[in-house]
C-alpha cells in the first residue's frame, strides 16, 4: 500500500475521507475502526440512523457517546484474579519500581499532520543505524541532535536530565524505565510526541514496594491488556462482515487500539 492514500476509500458505502484529502495508511485504518464502531451502534439501535458522518475522522458527541455504550455491551471483560496479577507483577516487576530515574538523551522525529510516516520511519532508523555505528571519537549523538531534532533539547545535543516516571509520557516511560539497558538503544522508542532515537546515559534503581503495595495497577495493566485484546477481537469480527474499500485492516493493529 502506498504510504499516502489518495483513492477515496469507504466501510459499508460510507467515505472517509475527502477526495483530495491525503491521509497515511495508519490515519485511515483509525478511521475506519471509528466508522465499523459507529455503524455498529447505528445498528444496535444506540445511535440515530441519521447521525452526521464523522467530519475529518472526529465522530459527533452522540456517536462517541453511542460506542461507549456499544462497548459496554459487547466487550466480555473478565476481572484478573490474584494468581494472575502474581504472574504479571513477577514478569514486569520492574515496571513497578518507585524513584527510578535514568538520564538520557534522545532525537525527536515529531509525527505532525500531513507527515509521511513510514518516510519518517525509514529516516529514524537510519538515524539509529548511524549513532550506533559512530566510533566514539568524538560526539556524534550529539551532532545528530543538533543536525535532526525537532525538540527544543536538539540544541543542547538532545540532553533531557534525569526523568522519572512522572517526568514524561506513559509508553516513553515504559520503554526506557525497568530494564538495565546503558547506551543507544536499540530499537526506536514511539510516544505520542513521534519516534525516539534514545541514549541512556546513566540509571539509579528505584525502590522496588512489595506486591501487595502494587497490586491495584497491576490489576488495572491487566485490566487494559484485557480490553485490548477483546477490541481487536470485536473489530476484526465487525470488519469481516463490512463492505470495506480502499483500507486494509488486516496490514497492522489499528492506532485506535494502541
């Protein structure tokens, strides 16, 4: 699939898009989940049949409001009993460390609308491949920051500080917290903000609390596991019985689920 659509694409006759709006293979899939949830309501009878199509992507209130409910109804959510929480807390326990703290450095690829995503991609790996391959001579981290960074820190060679927890966005903070790793990471770190080429530079471990201190946020990550799961499951059925055109639901999880 091209990395911009630019074919009017439809789920069940209805457009998502205008003809010369051009939208990344992500963006359209999100639209299409919206739009199976949407009709699905229509048809449970939660949402009026004249409801206004999506504009941009956006649903009205009423239908945002309408697949709550359907939702609600149609994801079976079963509670994670003690023996499953021990599980999950014994595999992630350092997810739940308390004070940890890692300086680092990082180069920003910021995702900002109209951007073509999968060239951004292949220019962050092509980022990471490069300092990663520096020789050490002299700087190069650095240099690459101030050359690529589209955050303010590229002017100071990517430099963040000490983060903790609190100090940046949840998935940012998962990739770089609870693991012994120092140096460029390996692999490109995605948040709400864009792709991450990361340096860790230095680690302080946290306090790691007992169990039963934690038990509620691990019941609550198994909890969002659980919905994930059950939501992919409902639109992968939704979609299998649609009219779909121009999308391909198949090619990737949607970024409605992530």
């Amino acid at each position: 699939m091209n990395d911009v659509i630019d074919t009017v694409s439809t789920v069940n006759g209805e457009t998502l898009h205008g003809p010369d709006e051009a939208l990344s293979p992500e963006a359209l899939r999100q639209r299409a989940c919206t739009e199976l949830l949407r009709q699905a309501a229509q048809e449970a009878g939660l949402l009026a049949a004249d409801d206004p199509a999506p504009q941009a992507g956006v649903p009205s209130a009423a239908a945002s409001a309408a697949i709550e409910a359907l939702l609600d109804q149609a994801l079976v959510l079963p509670e994670p009993d003690e023996a499953a929480c021990r599980r999950h807390h014994a595999a992630h326990a350092g997810r739940y460390q308390v004070g940890e703290r890692v300086r680092l450095r990082h180069i920003l690829y910021a995702v900002t609308p109209g951007v073509d995503v999968n060239a951004l991609r292949r220019r962050a790996e092509a980022t990471l491949l490069e300092v990663r391959c520096h020789d050490g001579q002299q700087d190069g981290f650095g240099a690459v920051a101030r050359r690529d960074s589209n955050c303010p820190s590229g002017a100071e060679g990517g430099e963040l500080g000490w983060l903790g927890a609190d100090d940046c966005a949840p998935e940012f903070a998962r990739e770089v917290l609870g693991s012994a790793e120092v140096g460029v990471l390996p692999r490109l770190v995605h948040s709400r903000h864009g792709l991450h080429v990361v340096q860790v530079l230095e680690r302080q471990a946290g306090a790691q609390p007992p169990f039963e201190a934690v038990r509620g946020a691990v019941a609550q990550a198994l909890r969002q596991q659980t919905y994930v799961t059950a939501l992919r499951q409902y639109l992968r059925l939704l979609a299998g019985r649609a009219a779909l055109h121009g999308v391909d639901l198949d090619a990737a999880d949607s970024p409605l689920l992530q």
